[in-house]
C-alpha cells in the first residue's frame, strides 16, 4: 500500500465517522424537539394579549376582556 492510498482510507474514514455522529445528532435533536401546534395566534385589538386557538376558527375571543379578534398571519 502506499502512503497516499493509506491517507485517503484515513481521511475517507474520518469523515465517514463525522457524517455518522451528525446524522445521529439531528436525528436525535428532532426526536427531542417540541412538535409545532396547528393553533392559530390571536393579538386582542383592545387589550393587546396574545393568545392561541384551535386551527378551526379564524375568530376568536380574547380571553381577558372579551374582544373578537381576526388570526394573525405571518
């Protein structure tokens, strides 16, 4: 074997060993992770509280004083 063919199974290894330890990190931090809520948010156009509903109305009431409020859209 010579010294470049030892290098590159060397270097090919390394990486091959990198790749597997940061695919197996996503994987993890996904696993770990919060999944995202389908509710809609809301902002009170009386009181300014910000709140979340169902994803089945697009108006809701504000909790705290009783306002009917449009979803946010981002």
């Amino acid at each position: 074997m010579t010294i470049d063919a030892l290098l590159l199974g060397y270097v090919v290894c390394l990486l091959a060993g990198l790749s597997v330890v940061a695919v197996y990190y996503e994987l993890r931090r996904k696993r770990f992770e919060p999944t995202p809520s389908a509710d809609h948010i809301f902002r009170c156009e009386k009181c300014a509280f910000v709140y979340t509903d169902d994803s089945d109305v697009d108006r809701s009431r504000c909790s705290q004083c009783g306002t009917l409020n449009e979803r946010i859209n981002f």
